[in-house]
C-alpha cells in the first residue's frame, strides 16, 4: 500500500514523525497533492533555524506563497546575518503580518542591530495573530513592544531578555500572562494588575553598589506579587532580602517553589536565613553555573542537614550536582539515590509541583 492511500489521520502521523528529517519530506511533497498537504504544514509550521540566511529563504517562500504564511505557529529571529541580497529584518516586518496563526515569537536576538523591530501598522489596526508566548528585547524598541503588548490578550509567557528600561502597559493588556522573565524594575510594573504564577526575576550584579541596591529594594517594595508561586531569581544576596525585612516588606508571601541561579554556593548556612522570608517554601532548587565540586559533597550534604531541614513547609530541596545537568535531590531531609535530570526536577508527574495546571 502506498503511503497515498492511507488515510488522511495516518498520513499526517507519519509526517509528524518525520518532522526532523527534513530531505525526507521535500522528497515526499513531490509524491501526490494527499501527502502534498501534510508534508507543507509540518514544513511550514515553524521557522527555528539559527542560520540568517536559511531564515531569510523560508520569509521569501512564505512572503510569495501566501497560504503557507497561515500554516506557521512558531518564528525565532535567527543568530546570524543574512548572507544573500536582501534585509532580513525588513523581510521579518513584512512577514508578520502574513502570519495569521502565529502563536510563538521569538524576537531576542537582534543580529544586526535592527532600527525597527516589528511592521509600521495604520493606527488602531493590530498584527492579525494572538500570541501565547513572546519573547522579545524591547531596549531601543519600548513603543513597539508596548503597542505589541497592548493587543496580546491570550498572551500566557512572555520574556523580555535582557531588556531593562521600563514598560507603560494599560491594566488591559495581557490579561492571561502567567509566566514573566524580566529584570526588576521592569516586572514590577509588569505584574501590577495581573495574575503571573511564575516570575523569573533578574537583578545582576549588585556588588557594593548602595545605590543600585536601594534601587532594587524600592522596586521590591512595589511588587504586587502576591500570585507568584514560583520564583526564579539570579541573585539571592542576603543584604536586600534583610533590608526588605527590616521595613516589614514581604514581596512573595506565597511562593512555594525558589529558584536560586547563584553564580556558586559557598556555604549552606547562609541560604538558610533568608529561607526564612517565603513562609510556603515547599521547594528549594540551587543552580549555580557549575555543579558542586566532588570535594565539597560531603560538606553540601551535611549543610543541606544541617540547615535547610529545619524549614517548616520545605519538601524538596535539589541542587545542581554534575554535569550536564544532572541535580541531587533531598526528600523531607532525606537525601535519595542517584541523580534526576533538570526537566525532572520541575516535572510535575514526578515529585515537582505544577502551578500551571489550575490556570
């Protein structure tokens, strides 16, 4: 039997299996206009190249064959230049629009230094699509990111890399937004109004600036946070979690899961204090940028022991052990066998907790 005659449910099983052979797929739309389809819609169905100029081919075939544009759900911008005659980002502009069911875009890397992000529109009119994740950098580009934003209303993650001037959204934009990453200042206008579960948040380097430190307590002190049940954060130094402290100021009341992305971990006791300010802690996970050294283990281990059990509500403790990402992890101060896997760590199927899945 050829694959032709199969039904149309089967055919298209089989060419989402083949998703990543790609040869395999141009070879099988030049077969019959039955395979022809489903061939076009995996094809086309997202556009994730890191190469500039096999992006900048996919935007032309789409651009010129119009009804392929409504099959894409997915566009990164790529990690480097276009190396044929033309404008990559002034072919993106005129994509967007065309893309209809777009419900991912990726527009975090700026190769080449765009001056405009997205397309020039009349005003009141939108981008035809309505996106459940974007990621974007709005530095330079925060009236086109604000415009985007406004009309985003099924828009659930959104992750604004490495951008850090401020936002001015309407109360109205992005009512579903659930996830945020975004640097403080920037979330906390962000968060005001909406319901986000997960925030990624990111400080950077404080060191012994006193300015910048007061900064980010006075941001903090603005959070409405009250929502957040898992919190991601890149710098845990004890001095502005005391300083919030001392002025009764308690941003995450409810978080149950925290991240800390420390650059290291030098010594367990003094993670343990600061526990102390999520008084729902039901997850600790440590990720510092490299695993623990074999040298330390039995020190982390007993710390972990030592310090972290004594938190009422805390369950699960895992930390980054060996490479590539492979996690040690603590039940109810109870250290257990072998190692789990990042993904597993946060899987809500295993021991993690899911704080999605009621929303």
């Amino acid at each position: 039997m050829s694959v032709a005659a199969l039904p149309q449910e089967l055919v298209r099983l089989i060419m989402e299996y083949l998703e990543n052979e790609r040869a395999t797929l141009h070879a099988l739309a030049c077969t019959c206009k039955h395979v022809h389809l489903e061939v076009m819609r995996v094809l086309y169905r997202s556009m994730t190249d890191p190469d500039g100029t096999r992006s900048y081919k996919f935007l032309l075939k789409i651009r010129k064959y119009r009804h392929l544009a409504q099959l894409v759900r997915v566009y990164r911008s790529p990690d480097t230049t276009n190396t044929s005659r033309g404008s990559l980002w002034g072919l993106i502009r005129r994509c967007l629009p065309l893309m209809n069911n777009l419900k991912e875009l990726d527009l975090l890397r700026l190769t080449g230094n765009p001056l405009k992000l997205l397309p020039s529109l009349p005003k009141g009119q939108a981008l035809p699509f309505q996106l459940q994740k974007l990621y974007i950098c709005s530095n330079g580009h925060e009236e086109e990111v604000t415009r985007l934003l406004e009309t985003q209303h099924e828009l659930k993650y959104l992750d604004l890399g490495s951008s850090a001037r401020e936002l001015k959204l309407s109360h109205e934009a992005c009512p579903n937004l659930r996830t945020l990453h975004a640097y403080v200042k920037l979330a906390r206008n962000i968060l005001q109004g909406r319901q986000v579960i997960e925030l990624d948040l990111k400080i950077g380097q404080i060191g012994h600036n006193s300015f910048y430190l007061e900064e980010m307590t006075r941001s903090l002190s603005e959070f409405e946070a009250t929502h957040v049940r898992s919190l991601s954060i890149d710098n845990f130094f004890s001095r502005w979690w005391n300083d919030l402290d001392a002025r009764g100021i308690k941003p995450f009341p409810n978080v149950e899961l925290l991240q800390a992305r420390e650059t290291c971990i030098s010594h367990i006791s003094q993670i343990a204090p600061d526990l102390t300010k999520f008084p729902r802690l039901k997850q600790l996970v440590l990720s510092p940028s490299r695993p623990i050294l074999p040298e330390r283990y039995d020190e982390i281990c007993a710390g972990v022991s030592l310090y972290l059990t004594k938190h009422l509500n805390l369950k699960y403790i895992d930390i980054f052990w060996d490479k590539p990402r492979l996690y040690q992890r603590w039940v109810d101060g109870v250290l257990q066998p072998g190692l789990i896997d990042y993904a597993q760590v946060f899987n809500p199927q295993g021991l993690g907790i899911d704080f999605l899945s009621n929303y």
